[in-house]
C-alpha cells in the first residue's frame, strides 16, 4: 500500500547523477544568453550559430564512432530530423535574433514557461495528466510573459521587446517539440547520439553563417569572439545539450523540464553581471507573476498526487 511517507523516486540514489546532469544543463543554459546577447552585438546570428555547432560537432566527432549507435530506419528518421530541425535550426535561429532585440534577462525570464509548455505537450502526446490548476498555471505564466514584453521600452540592451520577446517564445516553443522528441526517441538511442544528429544538422542548416563570418571576419575582438563561441559550442551547445538529453533519458519529462524554472535566475544573474541589465519595477512584477504561474501549476501537480494518495 501507497502511504504519505513513501520517499520520493527523486530521491533515489540512481536519479542522483540525471539530476545533477539536469543541473549542469541549466547553469550552462542561464549563462549563455549573456554571452550571446554579446556576441550578436557584434557578428551576424547565423555566423554565431554555424561556429557554436561547427565547434560542437568538431568536439564530438572523434566520439561520435563509440558513443553513438546506428540510426534505425522507418519513423525514427522521420523523427531524428525533426528533432534536429527544432533544435538547434529553429530554437537558435529563433533566439539569437531574439537577443538581437531584447535583453538578455528578459529572453531568460520568457524561458521560465517552458516547463508548463512540455507539461502540456506530455499531456497530449505522453498522457501525462494536467489539472485545472495547472492550466490555470499556464495561462497565469503566459500572461507574465505578455505584461514583460509590453512594459518593455527600448534601450541599449533591447531596442525592441516586444519583438524580441515575441521571437523567443518562438524558441521555446521549438524547445518544447524537442524535449518531447527527446523523451520518444531515448528509448532507442543513447544521448550522445541524439547530441551528435542535432550538432552535425545544426552546422549543415547554419553553413550559410560561415560566408558571413568570411565575408564580414569576427569584429574588432576575434580572440574575444572566438573564446565566446567556443564556450557556446564546446560547452552550452555540446555539453548542455548532452547532459540535458542524458537527464531526459532518466528521468521523467514533465520533472527534467522542471528544473529550467532555475534558468531565469541564473541568466538574470549574468545579464547584471556581465551586460549591466536590470528591470524596471513593472518587469519585476511581470517576472513575479510568470513565476507565480509556474509554481500555481507545480502546486497543483503536488495536489493531484497527494489527493490520489489519501485514496489509497
């Protein structure tokens, strides 16, 4: 019999090491919108995303032949490209020209809802069951979302916010489709092979960048830039990418997308520290209110659980 006090499988010691690859992921993940928001004021987004995957897939390649496994024929392909067609190809385009008009603290609080957006998708797609509350959750989130981008006034680090914002909802709208398709296809490959396709297909889609970057060179800092990049690419593309499928492939998907709540956070902590970013009074209201809803539809979650508990 089920009772009140049986542990949470979180806290099993074999969820312990998907939990902290969860974990790098997102602190990987939160710092990479200031680096980007960098970068982008300097060189054309394409040419940033052709050297974050070149660089990503240059760095796995010599794996690739003992971490991977061959890809099946039928369906799995079919859903092998549309995973790497929504991330990295849509979800980088999406965001970089996001960073290009708004802040990089305000692109990582839009991030908070998409947590409630796999747990949706898990519900259509996984049967995953949502409550009312958490729906409720959702709708109070987005309207977070919509109340940042339009308090938000030009400035230096985001010319047009509401644009910007919008463009990153964008994103992660394509990172809810790939977190589905990541939680589908681990049960057939490793997360090292999910890594490889995505990297290898994000440098073929991006290759356009490469004319830029020749055509246009790397700004007036290339050391600077080429440092930035290869943390983008050897370590939030590769690294962040991995360990999060590695996390997926363990753990279920509504509580490996839970943990991109702390991504907000930790990307507001960059843009303060790196890029001098704040937000005005109302932001921080709109940011209260996406949090609100997030942690409305967790609650919620937790109810439905405990309810289901005192049946038994």
């Amino acid at each position: 019999m089920t009772t009140d006090h049986q542990k949470d499988d979180s806290l099993n010691p074999q969820n312990i090491f998907p939990v902290l690859a969860v974990l790098g992921a997102v602190f990987l993940w939160g710092s990479s919108f200031a680096a980007m928001k960098h970068l982008v004021t300097t060189i054309n987004p394409w040419a940033i995303m052709w050297l974050r995957t070149g660089i990503a897939t240059l760095a796995l390649i010599s794996f690739t032949s003992r971490l991977s496994e061959p890809v099946k024929k039928g369906k799995d392909r079919k859903a092998l490209a549309l995973l790497a067609f929504l991330m990295p190809c849509l979800y980088f385009s999406f965001e970089s020209h996001a960073l290009t008009y708004t802040s990089a603290t305000q692109a990582g609080l839009i991030s908070a809802s998409l947590p409630l957006m796999v747990a949706v998708g898990a519900g259509f797609f996984f049967k995953e069951k949502t409550t009312i509350i958490g729906w409720l959750g959702l709708a109070i989130s987005i309207t977070g979302v919509g109340v940042l981008s339009l308090t938000g006034s030009p400035s230096i680090n985001a010319t047009n916010p509401i644009l910007g914002n919008m463009l990153e909802i964008a994103a992660m709208i394509s990172a809810t489709g790939y977190m589905l398709l990541v939680k589908r296809l681990s049960a057939n490959y490793g997360p090292w092979t999910l890594t490889a396709v995505q990297n290898a297909s994000g440098c073929l889609f991006f290759i356009p960048g490469l004319y830029l970057l020749i055509r246009d060179g790397l700004g007036p800092e290339p050391l600077t830039i080429l440092i930035i990049a290869g943390y983008l690419g050897a370590f939030v593309t590769l690294g962040a990418f991995g360990l999060y499928n590695v996390g997926m492939s363990k753990l279920p998907a509504g509580k490996a997308s839970a943990f991109i709540n702390l991504v907000p956070a930790i990307a507001a902590f960059f843009g303060w520290l790196l890029l001098d970013e704040t937000l005005t009074s109302l932001q921080m209201l709109a940011s209260l209110i996406i949090f609100a809803g997030v942690w409305l539809a967790q609650c919620g979650d937790k109810f439905r659980r405990k309810k289901r508990l005192c049946r038994v």
